[in-house]
C-alpha cells in the first residue's frame, strides 16, 4: 500500500516542478525529453525501454531506485558487445562464467560495464525482489562485477541473462578475456600489504632512534644496544619482504644488459643494510636502519601511486573483443548457436539487427542495410541485396538477414585487416627509452665512479675510513626522489587528462606526446560527429501539417537518411521554437502523428504512401519527378514530392564536432597537421581548416599506415587520431595513436590513448600539458639532483651521520613529490583542463 | 630500565597483532570494493515491501 501511494503522491509534485521549468526530463534516465515524450503513472519518459524499466521496478517495490542518486537509469542502447540472451544456454559460454553448480545452486560471475552509481548497486543487489529464484547478488563496484547466486531448476542463466537486460544492466561476454584480464588492473593487494607492513616497520624504527636524534645519554650499553637489535629485527621485513620488487626489477634489468632505475636503488638498499648491520656489529654507531625504511616506504609509495593511476582500461584488444563470440546457424529450420570459430564454408547464419557480421559471406535472404562504422567510421549503412557479398565487420541495421558464409572465420576480410596491422602492439613502436632509465644509467655510472673515487682517496689516508665512505656515498646517492619525480608527475598527468576526457594506457605515453610534432587525422568518425546532421530544406518551404505527413511516411522507412528526417521532423510538446533550432516542426497542440497507409518502398528510389488523404514520395530526385540539384562533398539530398507536386528537398551534410577548426588549429603551434580520409572528397567544414596540401583523398588503410611511415622516416613523431578500425594501422605505426569514441564501450581499436568524443577540442591543452610536464619533470630531477650531491659532499667528507641521512632522504622525497604535483596541477588549470564539462 | 623493555616488548606484540590484522584484511578482499558495502547498508535499513505491496502493472 505504502509503494502505491508513493508512487501517485510524489511524482506529481515532480510533474509539477518540470512542467514550470518548461523541461522535460526522463524519469528513468535524466536525459532532456525533447520529442513525444512518453507519460507514464505520472512521469515522463523519454523511450519504450525507459518507461519499460520503471515499470519493472514498481511492479517490485524497487522505487527506492529512484531516491538514491538524481539520474540512475541508463538508457538501452545496443551495441556489437551486447551478446545475444540464447548464446548463455551454449555450454561453452556458461562454463566460462559458472563459478560454482551444486544441487541446482548457481554462482555465475558477470560483467556489467553499466553499473555507475549507488542506484545501480541498490538495484542490482535486490534482484531477489525481482526473481524469486535468485538467492543473492552482490556487486562488485570496483571491476564492475556481478556475482549471482540462483536456483538453476527454476531459472536457468539465459533467463537470468534476459533479465539483466531488460532493466538495462546488460552483462558483457567477451571472449572470456575480461575475467583474468581485469584483475590485473588495479593497484594488486600484495602492494599495500607491502606498503603496511614497510609502514609499520619505518614507523617502529623511527620510534627507536630517537634516543639517538636526541642525542641521548649513551652511558647505558645496555640500553642502546637494545634498540639497535629492536631496529634491526624490524629492518628484516623490510629487506626480505617490502622490498623484494625492486631487487627482481633491478635484477631483470641487468640480465637484459639494461640499467633502469631499480639498480641503482637496488645498490642504494644493499648498501644501507650491510653498512647498518656491520655498524651495529661492530658497536661504530646505530645504523641506518631509519633511513633504509623511509627509503623503501616511500618508493612504494611512488609504486602504488604508479599502479593506482594506471587506467583500469583493456586497451589491448582482440578481434574477438568486438565480433560476437556465438552466431546462430540455421540449418534446415532450426537455429543453433555455434562459436565463430566453427563456422563453415557454405553454413547459413542469422543476422539480426543492430549485430555484427562475424565472418564473410553471401547474403542469402533478406535487405541487408550495412552500417561499416567499424571499419572505416561512415555510419550511413550501405544497401545490400540477396546475392551481394557481405564482409566481416559490418553491423546490420534493420531486420534479420540470412547468410551464407563465404570462408570461415580465421580467413575473413576483417581478420586479415586486423591481423595486418595489429599483430605485436607495443613492440613494433619505435624505441623511445623512458627517460627516467636514461637519467638512471648515467646516474649509476657517477655513483659509482664517485664511491671508487672517494674510496681511493681515502685508502690512500686512512684506511679505516674506506668502508665508511663508499657505503655512504651509495647510501646518499640512492635516487630516491628521482624514482618518485617521474611517476608522480606523470601518474598525476594522466589522473587530470582522464577527468578531462583523454585517457592513457599508460605514463609512457604522457612522455612520448610531450614529443610529437606532426598529428594526423581521419575525417569520418574522428572529425566528423558520427550521427549529427545538419539540416535544411530547399524549395518552398513546407507547412506544418505538410512536415507531419513527411514525418508519418519516413519513420516507416529503412533507409538511414529517412531515420534522420523522420527524428528532425519530429513532433514537440514544447511551443519553443527556440529551444530546438534543430527541429524543424513544432506544433504545440496535436501530439497525434498520423498513420501512413499503402506504404511502399522501394530500394535504392525511395518510399511512398498515403498520409491524411494526400499522396507523400521521399526518395531520389527521379522518384519524385524533382530535378537533381547540384551537390556539394559530403552531401546528401532528400526529395519531397506531396500530392504529386515535387516540393524540394532536405540538405543533409554530416557536421564537423565542435571546436573541430579551433582544436586543428591549436594543434598547429606543436605540429603539422595531416587530414587523411578514405573518401573521394572532403566536407568544406572541414576542408577549411587545412591547407590544401595537408589533405590527402582516397587513403586505404595500408596508405594511411604508410603516410605516418613516411612522415617518422622524415624524422617526425607522429600523433595519430582516428576512430575506425581502417585507422588501426595507422594508430600502431604513429608514436602516440588515440582513438576518438564517443560512447564508453564503442568499438575502438588498440591503441594508446582513448578521448572522449565529446572533449576534440581540448587536444591541444592536452598535449600542452603533457609538454609542461616533461619540463616539471625535468625541473625536479634538478631538484633531487641538488640534495644527491649536497648529500654526496657529506658522504665523501665521512660526515654522513645517521641523523643527516634520516633527514635528508625523507626530505627529498617529499619536496620532489610536492613540487610535480603542485606544479602539474597548476599548469592543468592554466590550460583549462581542470573541469570535466 | 630492563622495564623498558618489557613495555617495548608488550607494545610490539600488540602492533604486530594490527599488523597482521591489516594483512588478513588486506587478503580477504576487504579492501577491494569500497563503493558497493557503504549502499548496501543504506538499502538494506529500508523495509522489505517487496511480495505483499506489488501493485498493478498500470495505474
């Protein structure tokens, strides 16, 4: 009872509310309701699948959904990685995902990329309210996991599966590959278990010598000895446990003849333990053992930082990532579901809407109506009739399609393209040693010659004092602060440009940006939005009723430029004709579309019918008795004929993304900008922001791949921007490939950077920054290089004293950490890429 | 002064107890998730309303 009276009594205080701030928003999802929104038990809804869910969700009591966060729902929307319900039932798949099957209990463990908010969680921990047979689910925020445990005899998985769905959680299955590879990601449990106890131990030690900072009466042997055996019994953890990471690192480095930064740490620690040990042994002083567990407890810190920074993000993809793992083969009239793999010369497979061609093949029954974004980034789908070829990588838009495969998987078009230009990522870049290994194999070299240095000056004086100095000199010389500077400053980088829309793999890529100077473009899909056109009519221009009528007729068609005039033309609730300048119909009062009869479409013309007595053809200029005007690049014309008289047409150009011309611009003051397209010509929008030497037509993929070639062979460093996977040579083969994406789990090939679609224009801040933070780290490595050599001439002069160590080195590190994060953060707001909008 | 020790002693015993609690804690996973446990306290306070108040499917 309580549930229902909620639910009437509150959302009409929420309809109350909307209606006087003239907006509408979803109930379910919080986007803008701009046309017909749909009214249900008092609330609006922006589609079906919203108001489906909330109905859901009522129907058990979920409402609290609602009052956790502001906009929970998320919006259905389908992609290639949405895997069909029935391929759950496949054994291979569910044993993949079944943890644990006894006595008709089920744990299975799903991926629900979705979850994004304490809704979310609510929801999907209270399924049991939904489905009696489920017994418990519990969320995994952090790897966006799902564990669910259920009573298999009542539901089995594939239901389970369904219902995820239809309240818009819909679990990823891809390849297997996210359960092991996710738990990489991620800072690894036995790094803090690390950090704690190497916490514990600095703490502890620190504790025991301060009689000895505080210059305490030393008159009692007893008593220092005593703390001396304390500090060296919590020095063995750290040696034998905390540090364990840097000694395999340094080791694995020296036997690929490489020296990184861990040797000379490793040196460092060697040194400060046995010069602490032979100093206790032998009754000369205290130790180090202060120093040694700073030492380690900040490095691993600068390791955490490392690995929390780290981009939980796979950006290393397989093939399989993408295509759908199962197709359903039809053999005679049954559908079964097979793995791609099977597949077989001459099998029959089903298409459905809005899924991925998973192999080559003939199209055997039905209107394929081709969507290649994938591959080259033009959205517009392509017509294919029975007997046409379809290649792999194609995402059919409309109803089912029959195939019949051409050559089995391992053969197809799309494998080999990928496989051409994919084949070892990281490898094939060109070598661009970090630049802290650099500064630490010349590093390592002066520490060393300094120790024999000052070793031989005093052998020759005294020998007693040999030992003392060499060990100090490499106890001092450790480069601590230099290992924290880079992972700090970059690490800290990476932290801002992902809040600002661009995401790294990895720190490496922040140093290899700082030094591009020559960026390459794709057009479609990368500077070009993928489904946002621009609009005008030419003719006389129609009435309202007229627009409604075209509108009834369109939404009936399949064609895509047809969903786009049937979505513009669509009719509003709101009287604001300034609100929506995009829509080109607004009629306050009649909401009523009316139905198009004897609708007849015909393929490659256009679409015809009966709308409110009056006759409507949409099509080609020859279908509507029009005459064909002029067209521009990237140009598309919709003609209008109503009651038999040619109206004119719509003007539809695919529109540039925002800023486009000022970001191509901005980036011009680091580098030389490239536009490479694979069409035959280019949209004024854009062509006007390149010289015209700077655009290259007609680029296959091989040729943009060898475009960036030529341009590193110059001696360029080459940043690549582009989206589809007829960029992915290109995005392996520049310095820095980033890959534009416009919804998170788009299709986006390997590459080293991810930018958010929405976010083109701050490119140039981006790489900016990544160039201000190379300097920072520069300037810090000045830094930690003064307190190195202000802390050598203590050491070679034998006046390294415990204290002055248990100082210095802490001291240091902190300045150094302080100084890039305070820095990068300052020059990330000077650039403007402080706010995520 | 031996008594010094013998506190040193009890106070690394019981540090040495939080640190191996921290360690247990830190491998039982109970580190990994620090989102979904603070909203799962705040659902489950709510009364279950689930099988006796359903609704009708349209009002």
């Amino acid at each position: 009872m309580f549930v229902s009276q909620r639910s009437v009594a509150l959302p009409h205080i929420r309809g109350v509310e909307q209606r006087t701030a003239e907006k509408y928003t979803c109930y379910h999802c919080g986007d803008a309701c701009l046309e017909d929104a749909l009214r249900f038990d008092h609330k609006d809804f922006c589609c079906p699948g919203c108001k489906a869910v909330y109905g859901l969700l009522q129907e058990s009591g979920l409402c609290d959904y609602y009052a956790l966060t502001e906009r929970p729902g998320v919006k259905e929307e389908q992609d290639a990685t949405t895997v069909r319900a029935e391929l759950f039932d496949l054994p291979e798949v569910r044993d993949k995902l079944v943890e644990y099957s006894e006595d008709g209990i089920t744990r299975v463990t799903l991926h629900v990329p979705q979850m994004h908010c304490s809704s979310c969680i609510w929801l999907l921990e209270n399924l049991q309210r939904i489905e009696p047979a489920i017994v418990r689910s519990r969320v995994r925020f952090t790897s966006k996991d799902l564990s669910i445990t259920f009573r298999e005899e009542h539901f089995s998985l594939r239901q389970l599966v369904e219902l995820l769905r239809r309240i818009g959680y819909a679990p990823l299955l891809s390849g297997g590959a996210h359960s092991e590879g996710k738990r990489g990601a991620g800072v690894p449990r036995m790094l803090y278990i690390k950090l704690g106890v190497a916490g514990f131990a600095f703490g502890n030690i620190m504790l025991f010598s301060f009689p000895d900072y505080l210059g305490a009466d030393t008159s009692d042997p007893q008593l220092m000895k005593g703390f001396q055996f304390l500090n060296f019994m919590f020095s063995l953890p750290v040696i034998f446990f905390s540090s364990t990471g840097f000694f395999t690192s340094a080791w694995t480095g020296l036997r690929n003849r490489m020296v990184n930064i861990d040797v000379p740490i490793a040196l460092g620690i060697i040194a400060l333990f046995a010069r602490s040990v032979w100093d206790v042994t032998t009754g000369h002083g205290p130790g180090y053992f202060d120093s040694l567990g700073g030492l380690i407890f900040f490095l691993l810190l600068g390791r955490w930082y490392q690995a929390y920074t780290y981009q939980a993000m796979s950006f290393d993809r397989s093939l399989n990532d993408f295509l759908p793992l199962v197709v359903l083969r039809k053999r005679g009239s049954k559908e079964e579901p097979v793995s791609v793999g099977d597949l077989q010369q001459g099998d029959h497979i089903i298409v459905r809407d809005q899924e991925l061609v998973p192999v080559d093949g003939l199209l055997h029954m039905g209107t394929g109506n081709i969507d290649n974004s994938f591959i080259t980034g033009e959205p517009l789908p392509v017509r294919r009739n029975v007997g046409d070829t379809i290649r792999a990588g194609g995402r059919q838009r409309g109803a089912a399609i029959e195939l019949e495969v051409l050559r089995p998987f391992e053969q197809s078009h799309l494998k080999r393209l990928w496989e051409e230009h994919s084949g070892s990522s990281t490898a094939q870049r060109p070598a661009m040693p970090k630049m802290i290994d650099q500064v630490a194999q010349r590093f390592t070299v002066a520490v060393i010659l300094i120790s024999v240095a000052a070793g031989s000056y005093w052998a020759g004086r005294d020998m007693d004092m040999v030992w003392p100095v060499v060990t100090a000199v490499l106890i001092v010389a450790c480069p601590c602060a230099l290992a924290l500077s880079m992972p700090f400053a970059y690490g800290h980088t990476m932290r801002l440009l992902g809040k600002a829309g661009l995401f790294l793999r990895d720190s490496a890529v922040v140093e290899r940006m700082a030094h591009i100077d020559a960026v390459v473009f794709d057009k479609t899909g990368t500077l070009t939005a993928r489904e946002a056109y621009e609009l005008h009519f030419e003719g006389s221009p129609l009435r309202p009723d007229e627009m409604r009528r075209v509108h009834a007729l369109a939404r009936n068609s399949m064609h895509p430029l047809s969903a786009v005039l049937a979505g513009r033309l669509r009719p509003r609730k709101n009287a604001d004709p300034a609100s929506a300048p995009s829509t080109h119909w607004v009629d306050v009062q009649d909401l009523m579309i009316p139905t198009a009869i004897e609708v007849h479409e015909t393929p490659g013309r256009g679409i015809e019918g009966m709308v409110e007595g009056l006759g409507v053809r949409i099509g080609s200029a020859a279908f509507t008795d029009g005459t064909e005007a002029l067209r521009e690049a990237g140009e598309a014309h919709v003609h209008i004929a109503i009651g038999g008289m040619h109206r004119g047409y719509y003007v539809m150009r695919k529109r540039a993304r925002t800023g486009m011309a000022d970001m191509v611009e901005g980036m011009r003051r680091f580098a030389t900008p490239w536009l490479l397209t694979g069409d035959a010509t280019v949209d004024p929008e854009v062509q006007r922001a390149f010289h015209s030497e700077e655009v290259r037509t007609g680029c296959t993929p091989p040729d943009k791949a060898g475009h960036v070639r030529h341009l590193q062979e110059q001696g360029h460093r080459v940043l690549m921007v582009g989206d589809g996977l007829n960029d992915a040579g290109a995005l392996q083969q520049s310095d820095v490939g980033i890959s534009v994406s416009e919804t998170s789990a788009a299709l986006t090939p390997a590459s080293d950077a991810i930018l958010d679609a929405r976010h083109l224009q701050r490119l140039p801040s981006a790489v900016q920054l990544t160039r201000r933070a190379r300097r920072i780290v520069i300037a810090s490595l000045a830094i930690s290089l003064t307190y190195n050599i202000a802390g050598v001439s203590f050491a070679v002069a034998g006046e390294l004293t415990p204290l002055i160590a248990a100082i210095l080195m802490p001291l240091s590190s902190v300045t150094v950490v302080g100084f890039v994060t305070l820095a990068v953060t300052i020059a990330a707001g000077r650039l403007g890429l402080h706010n995520r909008t | 002064m031996g008594i010094i020790f013998l506190l040193i002693g009890a106070s690394t015993v019981v540090a040495v107890i939080f640190l191996t609690a921290f360690v247990w804690a830190m491998r039982s996973g109970q580190y990994d998730d620090d989102r979904s446990p603070a909203v799962r306290i705040l659902g489950d306070q709510r009364p279950d309303q689930s099988k006796t108040t359903n609704i009708p499917k349209t009002s």
